[in-house]
C-alpha cells in the first residue's frame, strides 16, 4: 500500500489510485525531464492505425501466422514458430497485418513487453497485443524504440494506465498517448544498433543449430504418420513396461531406425548418475537461481531469469544435486524430456521435477543433449513416459531410452559449433539488456546524448573506444552500478559480431 499527495497540476481525467502509483509518477517526471518526449502516435507511421488483434482464432493449416506473446520472446517476432489460421480470418483482419519495423507490445497479459517484427511474413497480431507500425516511416529508429519500451520506464508509465481487475489491459486510446522519448536521430541509431546487432547473433545462432542437427540427422525417424495401430514388437525392444502405448508402432519403428543406423547403448553409458534436484518450496525476491522446468530449453538454461531461494540451500544440497560446468540437466515432469548442458561455471540448484545428471566425459554431454532433444530422442521420452494427468520419466525408465554411441560423429567439431553457437545466444541476450540499460541510463542523465552522439560518430569513421568505453561502464544493475560488468569479455562481443557478419 502507498499514500501520495497528488498536486493538481498533474490531475488528468483518471482519478484511480492505481494511476496516481509513486513509482509510475516518479518515471513519467523523471522521462519529461531529461529528454524531448512526444505522444507514441507521434512516433510511427501516421498513415496507418495503431491498433490491436484477432479475437477468437480461426486454427488450422496454413501459411498465415497469429502471433501471440509467445511468439515475441528476445525482442524480435518468431513468425516460424507461430501458429497458423485460418487464410479468411487473416483477410478479415488485414488491419493487423504486420510489416518489417512494425512493432508488437502486450497491452493485455504481460503488459507492454515489445518485439519488433524483423523480416517479412504474413501474419497478424492476437488480441492481448497492438501493433505500432513503421517507426521508420516518420525517422524513428524502431529498435531504440522497443528497447525504451522493455525498459524499467517504459514498464513503470504503463502501470499507471492498465485498469480492469479479471483481465487487466491498457486500452489503445491510453496506448496512443503514452509518452517515449525522442533522442536525437543519431543517439536512436547508437542504441538501436545494439539491438540489430542482437539480431544478428540470433540469425547466426540459427544457422549454427541447422549445422549442430546435421551431426544427428541420419538418426532420425521418417516424418510419416503412424501406419498401424497394432505393431509387432521384436524380444530385443521389450522392456519391463508392457503397456500399450509404450510399443505403437512409430515408437517401435524410432527404435527399429535407430539400431539400424548406428550402434546403440542406454543412456547411463554417458552419465556417472542421475538424480533428482532439489526441493524447495520458498521463493524469495533475491537469492540463488532455483532452475524450474519452464527455465530448462532445448539447449539452454535460463538461469538469469530462474526464480531466487535462500542462498543457504546450496550447504543443504547433495553433491549430485549441485550442477556443475558440463553436467546435464534433464526435466522429469511437465514438459519433460527437455535436455540442456551447462555451459558457465555458476552457482545454482534446480528443482525436484529437473534430474542433475553428472557426466561420465563431459565432452559427450552437447551431443547427447542435441540428440535427446531432437524428434529420434524426444519421442522415446514419451514412449517411456508414466502418468496421465501430468506425464513424466522416471529414473529406471530413463534407462530404456537407446542412444547411439556417436562413435561416427565428428565431436571436436560438434563440440565447437555448440561452444559458438552458447556464446552467440548469450550476446545476443546481453545486447538487447545493454540497449535497455543504455535507454535508462539516457532518461536517468547518468549518460546525455552528446557522449552517445560521439561515439555513434567514432564507429562510423571506424574507432570503437567511445563504444568501448560506455559498454564497460555497463553493470548488471545499470550503468556505473554496484554488480559485475554486463560484458564479461568485449573481445569476444566484437569477435563474434564479426564472425556472424562474415557467416
């Protein structure tokens, strides 16, 4: 709860407490005195509306793509991935149509998180989202733009405008009328030019995972539908489970495809032990990163974001709870079967429903990650899997699963797109929070424009120091803060920017 005396000269025409919030009042001053600030309608293409989505998808198959707040993770639409409509709903709803530069933002759920639309795709935005098209159109570089938009300003002066208690929203008259700041063009460019270069990083980090699934191609399965609902199941494939389901005939034709093609062991031929991770029920605002399910992706490990337990719970844990650099962690339950290697060296513990597994050569663990993760290996965790309501693996039939034993499989040079392809998704990831530091350190006037002019203008006539410079300055709390530098390693950064442009 909060008390605030409000002065009349800033009343508006809402007169909720919610809008008159101290910290949504403290950012809306601190943005009008810093930099120029214009109306968000000033800042995209007038000749087009800014306005929201689809209600009730139309589903079905077809190259016409809903994007819904799933799809806009990292800053940047994910149209591949998104689901598909129907192509007369997509006609009815052409006023949504997104084009390149165009910008996504969550008026509904997860309020005003943005993603700018980065290459051309017929697609329209869901109900939860508006678009802000084409802030080219009018000079606004529309990266500086969704980076001020995922910053803690941009998410504090939203706050001040969602109203509604079932589905909390913010209406697109209020969204038209929130302000942004209006740097110069020039200091739009510099900021911006973090998040293309973010970009970029994504794009190659693609391009590694074609390559990384070259290595595990010939193991899998033919993309057909199942041909039989009753399969002939060979002694050698039988296990102690003897339901059903665990012998249809496509899991039965994996299994058959994989000895064919390659030598064929259990999983424990890799892993020294498996255990479950550890259990804590208490989360706290700041503490030790406690890896959930939802944290665990296909590769990677969202650590940053892992919710926080009591720092003392690492003395608590075993051993084999305690995941290290080059173990594997592997989720049991939920959307299980999801497979990461830990890549950094960092102190962590993730829950019961993750199994910490400890390697028997580290140097196995991206492979057999990549594998497990892919349909030949994706598809054995269901055909193991116990449970109705909410599926999973246990340990003893995680052992059923076959696993090639690579002995064919070039792991030097695996291993090193995998290493390449970690440290592209991490840059990638620190460029679009420096991009958002860099907007807040803009408003705060801990950095003014002249210094982001004048480096912008160095890395154009080729000099990267003034760049260097401000990145350094860069802390994980903000800029010239208290925690470690946000880029551990500005050699690497550059390296691999140069790397991706050359791919």
């Amino acid at each position: 709860m909060y008390t605030v005396k409000i002065k009349p000269d800033i009343l508006e025409h809402r007169l909720d407490c919610g809008f008159y919030n101290p910290v949504g009042l403290s950012a809306t001053e601190k943005l009008h005195s810093s930099v120029e600030v214009k109306k968000i309608f000033e800042l995209v293409d007038k000749k087009r509306k800014i306005t929201n989505g689809v209600r009730g998808p139309e589903w079905a198959i077809s190259v016409y793509k809903l994007i819904r707040l799933q799809d806009c993770n990292y800053w940047m639409v994910n149209s591949d991935d998104a689901a598909s409509i129907s192509k007369i709903q997509f006609e009815e709803n052409r006023r949504c149509k997104l084009r390149v530069n165009d910008i996504v933002v969550a008026i509904g759920g997860y309020i005003g998180n943005a993603a700018v639309v980065v290459k051309q795709c017929e697609a329209v935005i869901g109900q939860h989202s508006a678009v802000l098209p084409e802030p080219e159109q009018v000079g606004v570089d529309s990266r500086f733009l969704v980076a001020y938009l995922n910053s803690k300003f941009a998410e504090a002066i939203f706050s001040r405008y969602v109203s509604g208690t079932v589905q909390a929203g913010i209406n697109l008259e209020d969204l038209r009328d929130l302000p942004a700041p209006s740097p110069n063009s020039t200091v739009q460019k510099y900021i911006g030019d973090k998040v293309r270069q973010a970009e970029r990083l994504r794009a190659w980090e693609k391009s590694l995972e074609i390559k990384l699934d070259s290595f595990t191609q010939r193991y899998q399965p033919e993309q057909k539908t199942p041909s039989s609902l009753a399969s002939m199941v060979s002694p050698d494939l039988m296990t102690d489970m003897l339901t059903a389901t665990t012998y249809r005939d496509h899991y039965i034709k994996n299994q058959k495809n994989l000895r064919a093609k390659a030598k064929t062991t259990s999983i424990s031929h890799f892993l020294q032990s498996v255990t479950n991770g550890f259990d804590e029920r208490d989360e706290l605002a700041e503490g030790l990163p406690y890896v959930k399910v939802a944290d665990v992706h296909a590769g990677y490990i969202n650590v940053k974001n892992a919710p926080k337990i009591r720092i003392s719970a690492l003395d608590d844990a075993s051993t084999k709870q305690k995941p290290k650099q080059g173990d594997l962690l592997l989720t049991r339950k939920g959307t299980f079967g999801v497979a990461a290697v830990v890549m950094e060296s960092t102190d962590f513990l993730c829950s019961s429903e993750v199994f910490s597994c400890k390697p028997k050569k580290t140097e196995f663990m991206p492979i057999l990650s990549w594998f497990l993760n892919s349909p030949a290996g994706n598809m054995q965790f269901w055909q193991f899997s116990t449970g109705t309501t909410m599926p999973g693996i246990n340990q003893e039939n995680l052992g059923n699963i076959l696993i090639p034993d690579f002995s064919d499989v070039d792991l030097d040079g695996f291993n090193s797109l995998h290493e390449l392809r970690h440290k592209a998704k991490k840059n990638s990831e620190l460029l679009t929070e420096s991009a958002k530091l860099l907007v807040e350190a803009l408003i705060e006037g801990q950095l003014i424009e002249t210094e982001l002019v004048a480096a912008e203008q160095a890395l154009q006539a080729g000099n990267d120091q003034l760049d260097r410079r401000i990145l350094n300055r860069l802390k994980t709390d903000g800029i010239d803060g208290q925690r470690p530098a946000l880029f551990a390693d500005l050699d690497e950064l550059y390296h691999l920017l140069t790397q991706a442009q050359g791919d």
